[in-house]
C-alpha cells in the first residue's frame, strides 16, 4: 500500500495511538512523524518492546528469561535496568514513546504454549517481578512507558488467549502469593499502564448471561474494576489486548459489540480494533442509548489525557512538576549498549545438567563437531545457525572454528546420521518458538525421531542445548546433559559457544521449576 494511502487510512478516523510493528522501517516512521503532524492531539505510538528494542537498529538483549537467570538477584536487576534504558533511547528515536512490555506472566505451567521465555521466570514471583520492575524503570526513567501484562495473569493454563478464553484455575490465595504479588510490585513501582488480557480468573471472574462460559478479563468489572482498581489500587491506564483473539471474539457476534463491552468494563483503551468506524458508532450509540454512562467514558478519557500529557505528547509544551517527558539523560554509547548485551548474554547461559562431564569441551583440535539444528513443526523465519550481516558462518561455528574445530551443519536425520559416522561429537541444537495460535511449543514428532539416542548411551559425546523452551529437558526425561540459552540472538549464541570451550563459567540459574521425572 503507498505511504500517502496508508497515511490517509490512519487517520481517517484519528486514534489515541498507533503500533509500530517490528522492523520500524524509515517509511514508517515517516508516517508516524507525518501522522503526528496532522492529529488534533498527539498519538502515542507503541510497540512490542518486551525486552529489548524490537526496531531494526535496536541492540539484541535476549529474551526476558536471559534476564531472569542471572544470579544473584542485585546483578539481575542492574542489566534489567542498563536494558531498559538502552530500549527507550533506541524506541524514542524512531517515535516510539510506549512499550507494551513487561511481561509479569509467570511460568507455572511448562504445557503454556505462549508465555514462555517471554516471562521473566516462575519459580519465584517476588524475583521475577523485580527484575521487570528494574526493566520498566530503565525505560520510564527515559520517559517511554511501560506497560504490565497481561492481567490477572497467563502462564498457568495450557491454552492461548489467542485462540481461546484461557484460565488461570488458581485459588485465591495462591493467586495473591504469586500473580498478585507481581502486579502489586508492578502497582506500587509507579508503571504508568496495564495491559488486560482475554484471561478468566475461575476464582473471580463473571460469567456470560446467556453461555455460562467465564468471561475473559476484558469484559469483565469484577476483574478490571473491582480487583484491579479497587483492591490493589490500580490508577493508570488499562489497556486491553488485541481484541481480533479468540479469548474474546469467541464470546461475541461482531467486533463492535466487544468494543463496547471492554470499555464499559473498564478499559480505557482497545488495542487493534479492525473496523474502527464502526466500533466508533458503537460507542456513541451506547454512550447515547445509556447502556455506557458518561462517567465511564469521561474517566477513560481523562485517563489517556493523563497519560499522555506525562509522555509530554499534549499541545502545552510548558514544563509542569508532574511531566514525565525528560530529555534522553546520560545516553548510552554503542559500546555501552553492547556491553550490556553481552554481559545478560554470558551471565544468562545455564548449564542444567552435566552428568558424564562434557563441559567444557576437551576434544584435541582438528576433531569434527556437528551440529544439528533439530527440526520444528513450525519453522522459525530465520535458521538458528544463520551467518549475520552477511558473514559465511554462524556465531557457534565461529567460535568453534576459530578455537581450532571442523564444524558441519545439518538440518536432517538422514545427514545427520551420515556426518556423526566419523565425527567427534553431536549437538542437539533447539530452537522451539513461541507461535500465537499454533497451541503448543513442545518438540513435535520430527524432532524426536531425530535424536540420536543410541549414540547418546554408548559413550559417544552428543549435546542437548535449547536456544529456548527451558522445558526440554522435561520433555526429553533422561538426558545426561542440557544447557538452556532462552534466546536464539548472536550474542547469546556466543556466549554459549564461549562456556562450552570453558572460556567464560556457566553462571545462569533455571528460573523456572521442572516438573520431577
């Protein structure tokens, strides 16, 4: 589509904010500058920026999970905030002044296809949430807004709110001493918004006067009003999550009946409506119907002034006591950022389990290693042994070859089989990534055929290593040993190739509990 189309569709129905996608192209941002120029009040533009700067310039820093397992905790929450400042300096120079990040989800069911290493951990609430705390006060301190989510919390149901209301089944004091523990942290820490997702509470939450079916969070008073405003005391801007997933859509007959219902529940803004015009007149129509009292439209609209009047975006430029639009203080130098990223890299990599003591690796120069980048249902757009910026060879083979090893990539069983014939070692590469929709991270049938368990028992050297999903190695039972990297990104990629040549320890800590075998 041209930009001055594009242009001319985004604004024909002028929004309270945007969402820049991943990349944040030169062209879009131009429309973004364009389209700021041309609204009544400024839009707030936001993005995906869960850990790390997701635009094309951005500096890779894992996932959230490299974050969560470093050790101790005080080293934790330092990176987390060094990387929140990097991502809001990086974020604002394209516009960008809203993460829709952190997520305070909690991994406490390995089955949860969507939350995963997008989470800070699990095993402990307390530290997971402070870890994102110091995440989103690097940003807030660089005037970007963070936002927590996704109340009342996913990662304990084994479905996806993308395609189906799921449910957090915990009771009510255990939803308190974990999920209510890390929104009461994110609460009192001052994050200036809230994301709520199309999640049910099976303690709290209503129930559908015609269905019986729970109510996602999004449609629900009980969920947004009476636990997040009233009991923990919630004041800034809530947020649902796009409303195009089946957690909501399933419940409805069309979009603008949803509309309607989210901010009559509490909402205060819709994130990716589809047909905006018609969602508009819906709105008004409720609003003059009665069915929408003027009090919940004029609080929902106050509430986004008040947001943005403190990312400065309102027309008075004068300096008030409550602005919260600083200028871009002490900023980070390339190499700051770097070492930033290198440093969450190298203190993240987690070495699980080593029982036959293959790390560090001591095969004499010259021996043949191969790696195989285990095979996956849904194919991730990039290979986890891809050169970057043009180089012939990934970070792993780099390393390995620069320390005087013969590396060969496979991506097959049948190769596989045919290079470890009269190679030194194998490598059981993994990469499982997170799919909206697709209902399950876990290995799927091509990836088990693949192992090579024979060899694995016969004393011959084969590697498990997840780039990813830290629950493999329940999935996979008895390996002998398993080192979980949580991210595919070069410099974690490094780091592990680095501890695996026992040239930096292994120092990262499971932030997650398995399941026992």
């Amino acid at each position: 589509m041209p930009e001055e189309e594009l242009l001319e569709r985004a604004l024909e129905v002028p929004c309270g904010g945007y969402f820049m996608g991943k990349g944040g192209s030169d062209w879009m941002r131009q429309i973004v500058s364009e389209a700021q120029k041309r609204l009544p009040v400024k839009a707030v533009i936001s993005g995906d920026h869960e850990f790390g700067c997701q635009c094309d310039h951005g500096t890779g820093l894992g996932r959230a999970m490299n974050a969560g397992a470093i050790q101790p905790l005080e080293d934790a929450v330092e990176l987390a905030y060094h990387a929140g400042r990097c991502t809001a300096q990086e974020c604002r120079a394209s516009g960008i002044r809203w993460s829709l990040g952190p997520v305070l989800d909690l991994n406490l069911n390995p089955d949860n296809p969507i939350v995963n290493t997008r989470a800070f951990g699990g095993s402990h609430p307390t530290s997971a949430a402070a870890v994102a705390m110091a995440y989103a006060r690097g940003m807030q301190e660089q005037g970007m807004a963070a936002c927590m989510k996704h109340f009342p919390g996913d990662g304990a149901d084994a479905r996806d709110q993308h395609s189906v209301t799921s449910i957090n089944p915990l009771s009510e004091h255990d939803w308190m001493e974990t999920y209510g523990k890390a929104f009461q942290a994110g609460i009192d820490s001052g994050i200036l918004s809230m994301m709520v997702g199309h999640i049910a509470w099976r303690t709290r939450s209503g129930r559908h006067p015609k269905t019986g079916f729970l109510l996602p969070a999004t449609v629900d008073p009980r969920i947004q009003v009476d636990l997040l405003r009233e009991e923990l005391g919630f004041q800034g801007l809530v947020l649902t999550d796009a409303i195009p997933m089946g957690g909501l859509q399933s419940h409805f007959s069309c979009e603008a009946e949803y509309v309607v219902e989210t901010i009559r529940s509490g909402a205060d803004m819709v994130l990716f409506p589809e047909d905006l015009k018609t969602s508009v007149d819906a709105l008004e129509k409720a609003l003059c119907d009665g069915y929408l009292s003027e009090k919940r439209v004029d609080d929902a609209f106050g509430r986004v002034l008040a947001f943005k009047a403190k990312l400065g975006l309102l027309d008075s430029e004068e300096e008030t006591g409550d602005r919260f639009r600083p200028a871009l203080s002490s900023p980070m130098e390339p190499r700051e950022k770097l070492e930033v990223s290198r440093r969450i890299a190298e203190r993240s990599v987690t070495l699980v389990r080593d029982l036959d003591g293959l790390y560090p690796l001591r095969l004499p120069e010259g021996s043949k290693l191969v790696l195989f980048e285990m095979p996956f249902d849904t194919p991730p757009r990039h290979s986890l042994l891809e050169a970057e910026g043009g180089d012939r060879l990934s970070p792993l083979e780099t390393e390995l070859r620069a320390a005087g090893y013969r590396t060969v990539v496979v991506r097959n069983q049948a190769d596989a089989e045919r290079e470890t014939a009269d190679a030194c070692a194998l490598f059981h590469l993994f990469f499982s990534t997170l799919s909206p929709r697709r209902g399950s991270i876990r290995l799927g049938r091509a990836a088990m055929d693949a192992i090579a368990w024979k060899r694995a028992y016969s004393g011959f050297p084969v590697y498990f290593v997840s780039f990813g999903n830290p629950y493999i190695v329940w999935e996979l039972g008895a390996i002998h040993n398993y080192v979980c990297c949580y991210s595919r990104q070069p410099q974690v990629i490094k780091a592990y190739a680095r501890a695996l040549l026992g040239q930096i320890p292994f120092r990262g800590k499971l932030p997650v509990d398995l399941p026992e075998q």
